[in-house]
C-alpha cells in the first residue's frame, strides 16, 4: 500500500473512532470544523480549482440555512428533506448573482462578493419578505430524523456531518479528475489560453460558481438541523473570511490541504483557549508566518496528472 | 473563400484601432500579414479567433458569421489561435498541454492521430512529454503552442509572431515546420515582424499600417515592392 493510502485509512478511521473517548464539547468542535471542512471544500470549487476571488461565501450558506429553516417551521417539512432544496435555492442564488459578475477578475470579482455577503445579511436584518425573522432570526428548526431515529446530542451529528463530509471529498475527487475539473484547472492558469483553446470559460466559471454555492447550502441545511436556531449573525463578512482563509491557507485546490485548514483554523483556537486574549494574536501571527515560508497554503497542490490513459502511447521508436 | 473579413473595425474602449479592414484567406493558403509595432496585426488574429469583440463588421469562414461567437466556439469551427508569447500553461506537462488542445475534440482515434502527428513534426516535444512546460526553452515553447493549436483539429490555424524572442537558427526550423503544417492542408495566417522570413514562407502577404491595410499582394510582389522594401526590409 502506499503511504497515502495508509494515512488515509489511519485519519478515516481515528475520526471514526474520535467520539468514543472525546466528551460533548470536543465532539462539538470536531462537528464544527467538519461542517467548515464541508463549507471550505465547496468554496475550493470557486477559489481553489477555478481561481476565482470570492469571498461572499457566507452569502450562498445562509441562502441554504434560511431555506431549511422557513420551509421547516412554517411548512413542518422534515429538515433532511430539505436538503437538496437547500442546495438548490443556494444555487439558483448563485446563478442569479454571479451570472452577471462572473466576467470580472482578481479583485475587482472580489469586491462584488463581499458585497454580495453584506446585502444578504443585511436583508436577513430588515425581515425581507417578513420571511427571515428579523435580527432574532428564527428558532425552532425540528431535529433531522434519520430511518426513525431523531439525531440530537453532538455524538449523533458527528455521524451526519461526517458522513455528508466523507461523501463531499469522495464526489469532489471524482470532479478534480473529470473533464469539468480540468477545465477549472485550465481557466486557473490562464483564462485567455483556456478560452482559445475551446474552453467555454463563462460557462465553466459560472457552473463553479453554481455547484459551489449548491453544496454550501447543503452544508447550511445542516448547520440549521445542528443549532435548531438561525440568525444573521452567523453570516457575516467574517465567516466568509474564514471559509477563504481555510482555503487560502491549507492549499488552494488541494483536498487534503482544505481539510487539514479547516482543523487549524477552526479547531486551534478551540485548543489554545487557555490563552484566552492572546490565542487570536497567535494565530494571526501563525497566519504571517505561514504566508512568508508556504504562500501557496500548508498543502498546495501537486502539478496535476491527469489520466489519460484513453489516448495509449505511441509505439516506442519513434521520435525518441 | 475559407475566411473573409469585411470591413472590420475594432475598438479598445473608445479608440478605434482596425479601421473597416478587408481581406480573405483562401483554402491552403499561407497569408502574412506586416506592420510595424501597434498597427493592429494582433488584434486582428484576436478578432478572428474571437477573444477580442468586434464593434462592426463581419467574419465569415465558409460563410459562417464568426463574428457573432464566441472564441471557444470559434475553435470547434476549426480555427485555433497560437497567441503571441506563447501562453502555454507552464504547471502542466507537455503531453498534458497537448491534450488541452483537443479539448474541443471528442473522437479519441482523432486525438491520438493528431497528437503522432504533433510528435512528428516537433520530436523534440514527445522526448519531454513528461516535462512541465515551464521547463522548456523559449523555441520548445513556442513548438509546444503550435502543438496544442494544432490538437484542435484545425482548418485554419492562426498564428501570431512565432518567431518572438527565438534565436535564427530556431526561427528557421519553426517556420520551416510552418510549411509542412500547410502541407498537410491547413491553412495558415501569420502575423510576423520579421517581414523577410515571412514573406519567403508566404503566399501572400498584407500590409497593416495604423489599422489601415495599405498593401495587398503576392508575396513575391511585395518582397519586391519599394515601399516594402525600405519599410520593412531594411532598405536594401
């Protein structure tokens, strides 16, 4: 067996057995960061694979929580029902607001996603629709029920969530390595290029931009099954901040490195609590140091190679 | 006529740079086109191939209005740009540039055909298939760029300055390849500073003066024309 393999047998099944002998509260970190792996991965579609600046990912999240919650406690829906209408909601946001965007590059595509994120929260806020609930938000979400089973403590989330987790890097391996993958690859490195060459870069961008948003509202049906409450204030600029910063700093486009920042960025501040003011000047200054010696994140991805195993070689011989 | 283009005018913001051009490609031809830096050579290519808009004005090849699309369905049409400088993606291998070529291909035996046949006419590049092309010189580079463009199957195959930043003895051998490209059938437009070398390779040429063409002739006609001559070919 390869080495990787074997670390990847050893992580699936330390994670398997981690709430065996952890207590509530840790469990409820590990659901956390599984929840922020989940959020970072679909934004590593966006900003790891196509390289598109977005930090408004807070916006597409809190689409897909406040869907689930409306649906839940007016209509009594199941809340795991709504799980791919969460996703779906989120992404005909996305589509709506990136189709006209998604020609903007670098920065300037940045701004208009911050902005995003802000006119969100900010309606969430002022009760649009008198559907959102206003600051207060909306509580009473049901608890997901699963073959008869109500799933309540933290130990019964950390199945869900990593099962939904497990799931998202099984499906988003297979989509590194498809035609669609390594077309976000192409448009990475050159956008021009890639155009030239027959990619339809508007529409590759603007279904990363879509898929991206889908499965962070998947994520937000979750997120609301798991607090039972909502409000605005979980969608601030900040949480786009570290989604981005989770990316950014495990390794953008890189599977390992996104779940590897999720457990840093979300899990370390929960282990340096002692230090209690000074644990976010830690790890701002960790943030400095990291960006000096690894730019390109913890794990940054290999060079890719891609299969292409269907166009066999030519015969030796020949040329060489 | 494989390629028309009639009265095109292009503009960057609200500069107008090609000012109602007119000129046509026939089939297996090889057409240059000359000027001096900023007569608008490349923007022409761009508009061709799509990645710049034009504001009027049409492009037809076999009668079909390119203009009207965009560059990745330009290139399912059977026109494929090498644009200048390169622009190969340097984190990838070669072979994996090439097959990025094809992408608009979808017929496996079609692929492979075209990549043997890239592999022959630049061997250098099926000994470092495996190679990122980051790590090529600057003449494999550009082997590499004609490469992909030719992995889209193309009719018409544009290309821009090939010769950029390359020493003689590699000039020579690419443009060389150029004419064995066109031999095989596709036809080709290029874009060139060094005006003699492509002249000798054209069938004919056109001159581009400030967004204006102001010569159009066989290529022998303009390697002997005067003006040619000491505007473009040192004097002599």
């Amino acid at each position: 067996m390869k080495p990787a393999t074997v670390l990847n047998i050893v992580v699936v099944a330390v994670l398997l057995m981690a709430p065996y002998w952890l207590n509530p509260y840790w469990v409820d970190v590990l659901n956390s960061i599984g929840l922020y792996a989940v959020l970072a991965l679909s934004l590593n579609i966006i900003l790891g694979y196509a390289g598109l600046f977005h930090m408004g990912h807070a916006a597409f999240f809190a689409m897909g929580t406040y869907t689930t919650a409306i649906l839940n406690t007016q209509f009594g829906i199941p809340v795991l029902w709504l799980l791919p209408l969460s996703g779906l909601a989120a992404g005909a946001f996305a589509m709506i607001v990136a189709r006209p965007i998604i020609h903007l590059r670098g920065d300037y595509l940045l701004i208009v996603t911050i902005g995003i994120v802000e006119i969100v929260r900010i309606a969430l806020v002022n009760n649009v629709f008198g559907i959102t609930g206003g600051a207060n938000g909306i509580f009473g979400i049901s608890r997901p029920h699963l073959f008869g089973h109500v799933i309540r403590t933290p130990h019964e989330f950390y199945y869900l969530i990593f099962a939904f987790a497990a799931a998202t890097v099984l499906l988003f391996v297979r989509l590194e390595n498809s035609r669609f993958g390594r077309a976000l690859n192409y448009i990475r490195e050159d956008d021009t290029a890639a155009e030239g060459s027959g990619i339809d870069t508007a529409h590759y961008k603007l279904v990363a931009f879509v898929l991206g948003a889908f499965w962070a509202g998947m994520a937000g049906n979750i997120f609301a099954a798991k607090m039972t409450i909502v409000s605005p204030e979980s969608f601030t600029f900040w949480e786009s901040v570290v989604m981005f910063t989770i990316v950014i700093l495990g390794g953008s486009g890189n599977i390992r490195g996104v779940l590897l920042g999720a457990f840093l960025i979300i899990g370390l501040p929960e282990v340096f609590r002692e230090f209690a003011g000074a644990r976010m000047l830690f790890f701002g200054a960790a943030m400095v140091v990291m960006m000096i010696f690894r730019p390109k994140g913890i794990l940054p991805p290999r060079a890719r190679t891609y299969c292409l195993d269907f166009l066999p070689e030519t015969p030796k011989g020949i040329g060489r | 006529m494989l390629l028309r283009v009639e009265n095109l005018t292009v503009k960057y913001g609200n500069v107008e740079v090609l000012h109602g051009l007119n000129l046509h490609v026939a089939k297996g031809e090889i057409v240059t086109i000359l000027g001096a830096n900023g007569a608008g050579k490349s923007t022409t290519l761009m508009t061709i191939s799509g990645l710049v808009r034009s504001s009027s004005g049409g492009i037809f090849f076999h009668d079909r209005p390119l203009h009207q699309l965009e560059a990745h369905g330009i290139v399912g049409l059977g026109v494929a740009q090498v644009p200048e400088g390169r622009r190969v993606f340097t984190t990838l291998s070669v072979r994996e540039n090439l097959h990025l070529g094809a992408f608009t291909q979808t017929d496996p035996a079609l692929i492979r055909r075209n990549l043997d046949w890239v592999y022959e006419m630049f061997p250098i590049l099926r000994t470092r298939r495996s190679q990122l092309a980051g790590t090529l010189s600057g003449g494999e580079q550009q082997m590499l760029a004609i490469g992909r463009g030719l992995m889209a199957n193309p009719k018409i195959l544009l290309l821009d300055e090939p010769s950029l930043g390359l020493a003689p003895i590699l000039v020579k051998s690419i443009f060389s390849t150029i004419r064995e490209i066109n031999k095989s059938g596709v036809t080709i437009v290029l874009v060139e500073q060094n005006a003699r070398l492509a002249l000798k390779l054209a069938d004919r040429g056109y001159v581009l003066e400030t967004g204006r063409i102001v010569l159009e002739d066989t290529a022998k006609g303009l390697l002997a024309d005067p003006e040619v001559r000491t505007a473009y070919l040192g004097g002599v």
